[in-house]
C-alpha cells in the first residue's frame, strides 16, 4: 500500500496534546507545534483495521497478553537486529517513562547516585529525584558538530567524592539513551561496549531507554545493549515499545526486557499494585505493528530521510545562524542556535512569540542545552516548509 505522508490532517478538537494544547503550552494558538514526539502522520492502516475490529468485541474488560502478542516481540527481536529473547524477560508496562521510574526504584535506595548523560530526555530527571537519588552527570562532549561518551569523566564518577571513606560506589545504575535524545546519536557498538564494562565493572545495572532504535538514518543499524554478551544481558534493563516506531504514544504500550531473572523479580514486585497493565487495544496495536507495519514504516523512513535533507539545506542557505546536530536516529533535530547570540530565555521567546514555532527548549534537557533547540520534523514538509520560513523571517528582522 502506497502511504501519503504530504497529506495534512487536522488534529485539532481530537484532546490532542500536540494541537490542542498549543494555547496553555505557548501562550498563543498561532503556532506551529513541533515539539512533543508524535508524529502528524495516521498510523499504519493494518494497525487502525486491527483496532477497529476489536473494538467491534464489545467486551472492554481486563486482558492479559496472549502467546501471540509475547511472540510478536520475540519475533521482532530477532528479525531487526538479530537478538535472540526469551518470552519470560518481557515485562509491559504502559509507556517507557513510568519502566523508567520502576527500574530506578527497584535497583535502589534512597541516597544512591543515578548515572545521567547530559543532555538527555529531561523525564529522566524526576524518575532519579522522586526515587530520593542523586543525579551524577557524565555529561557529553561535542566534538566538531559530534556529541561524544566522555568515558574518562565516566570512570571518575564512579569513584568515592573526596573525603567520603573508600567503599563501594554510590552509582547503582545509568540511564543509557540509545538512540540518543535529544542529540540523534546512535552509538556504535564498540563505544556501547566501553561504556557498559566500565558501568558492569563497577556495579552497576544499565537501564538502556531504546524506545528510538527503529527509526533510523542512512542504513544506520542499532545494537540492543543485552545483545552484547552475556554479561551485559545479565546487567541491564533494556526498554523497547512500538510508540515512537509507530506512532502509537497514545496506547500506552511498551516492552521492558530483563534477562535476568532476579532483576525482573525486583521489577515486577516494585511496580505491583502502582503500575497498571496495558489496555487491550495497546497489545492490539504492538502486535499488528511488529507483524504488519514495516511496509508502512519503510515509506515512513524515506519520508523523514527527504524531510531531514530539505531541513539542513534550508537552514545552510536561508538561516546558517542555526546548524543541525547530525542524526542517525529518531525524528527529533538537535538544532544549534547558539549563532543567534541569545541567551536561552531570549531564545525560548524568540521561537514563540518572533518566530512562532513551538519547539522545545534545549535548556530542559540539562545545562548543557542551553543555545540548542529540539524540533520534531515528523510531519507533512508543507508543516516543515512553513515553520522554517517562518524562523528565517524572524531571524531576518533582528
């Protein structure tokens, strides 16, 4: 089936929040949303005809995942990037961030430090500090428009502050991003390998968020964390779902994947009673997604692919003041717009009220965000197109 990712649709008045919520967000209904990570393209049809026929099954009641939906992920598993899972590692839960907060309150206790590689998805902050942990930043390095592992600071991070009596290490895990938000980077496998040992050597559980993995650039390939070896498989969390693949945020539906059989105790027995189980059609859609949505998602990729290029060859010719982080990964453009010469609240104001984009402030992903701007490009180029002139405008009027 041939898919018209050029068609607009209007969201609006649907409680969408990437629409609807443009006033309360921005402060003006005039702008055009590019932030949130959802895509302004309809899902795949196999997956809608899926949801409308269960939906026909009048029986809205609790549900469980059957063999075929765990199978689905399995399959997945192997098909894309070559890792052999067990159906018993999968835990579901409803999205990636409450994974998150589970995962961080059942490696540790209140007083532990968390592991955090700056600048990164800002959820990850509140699921170290409502756990009562402390945030360490390994913080990334840009290098010639590149960010980079600093893996020397990440080795010092795991050692006893000055004064504190030599023990073991207060770092009980890192949240590893992969493909990275907010900077597109897909690490290699030799630079995952580095971090993990230096983490795994050190005590520390890796909770790997690859919710982007499949949404890549340029034939880039992804390498799961537990697919490295078994000492890795027996030392992390890793986080999968189809919501970002498939656009399917909304369902609420995610795979966490735990070899270890003890941490998957551990995880299981924190989120009982506090984490609910996905609703039906959620399995519904993970399911058909995994099965029948890679015709879609092909198409899909190529559109991004065009859409990435008309970006970066407007902004060299029309804005050169804002030059794009290269991605491999995901659909959100690291843009940096310290060229303007403004400090981060000016900026911020400049996007909406000058320029009126709605992206989202780099600052809130760490210090480290402050001149860079994160814009979701996920829509029709006519939305892209639109947006950019009118940047270029407002930048032209300083």
């Amino acid at each position: 089936m041939k898919y018209d990712f050029n068609q607009v649709c209007d969201r609006k008045k649907t409680d969408c929040l990437k629409w609807d919520m443009v006033q309360s967000i921005f402060g003006s209904e005039d702008l055009i949303p590019m932030w949130v990570a959802d895509m302004d393209f309809p899902v795949a049809q196999p997956i809608a005809d899926a949801i409308k026929k269960r939906a026909e099954h009048p029986f809205y009641g609790y549900t469980k995942p059957g063999s075929s939906v765990l199978d689905s992920v399995v399959e997945r598993m192997w098909r894309k990037f070559k890792w052999k899972i067990k159906p018993e590692w999968i835990v579901f839960t409803p999205g990636v961030v409450p994974a998150l907060h589970v995962a961080i309150r059942s490696l540790t206790h209140p007083g532990d430090e968390v592991i955090l590689q700056e600048p990164v998805y800002h959820p990850f902050f509140p699921a170290v500090t409502n756990s009562g942990c402390q945030i360490v930043n390994n913080g990334l390095r840009l290098i010639n428009g590149r960010y980079e592992i600093d893996y020397d600071d990440l080795e010092r991070k795991f050692q006893p502050k000055t004064g504190r009596l030599r023990g073991p290490s207060r770092v009980k895990t890192i949240i590893f991003c992969n493909p990275h938000n907010p900077v597109g980077r897909l690490w290699k496998r030799e630079e995952i390998i580095r971090m993990g040992e230096i983490a795994i050597n050190n005590g520390a559980v890796v909770i790997s968020d690859e919710i982007h993995c499949e949404i890549l650039f340029d034939n880039h390939r992804h390498t799961p964390f537990a697919s490295i070896s078994q000492e890795f498989e027996q030392n992390c969390i890793v986080c999968m779902s189809p919501s970002k693949t498939f656009n399917l945020a909304g369902l609420d539906v995610s795979s966490i994947i735990i070899p270890n059989k003890k941490i998957r105790e551990d995880f299981i027995n924190t989120q009982s009673g506090i984490v609910p189980s996905l609703n039906l059609f959620g399995y519904t859609a993970m399911e058909t997604a995994y099965r029948y949505g890679d015709d879609w998602l092909k198409q899909m990729l190529d559109y991004l692919q065009e859409n990435l290029d008309f970006l970066k060859e407007y902004l060299t010719k029309k804005i050169p003041e804002i030059k794009v982080i290269q991605p491999q990964g995901t659909y959100l453009i690291w843009l940096d717009c310290r060229g303007l010469n403004m400090d981060k609240f000016a900026l911020s104001s400049f996007m909406k009220e000058k320029a009126k984009v709605g992206l989202e402030d780099g600052f809130i992903f760490g210090e480290a965000g402050a001149g860079f701007m994160r814009m979701n490009i996920a829509c029709p180029k006519i939305t892209l197109e639109e947006a950019l002139k009118r940047i270029e405008s407002a930048v032209n009027s300083l």
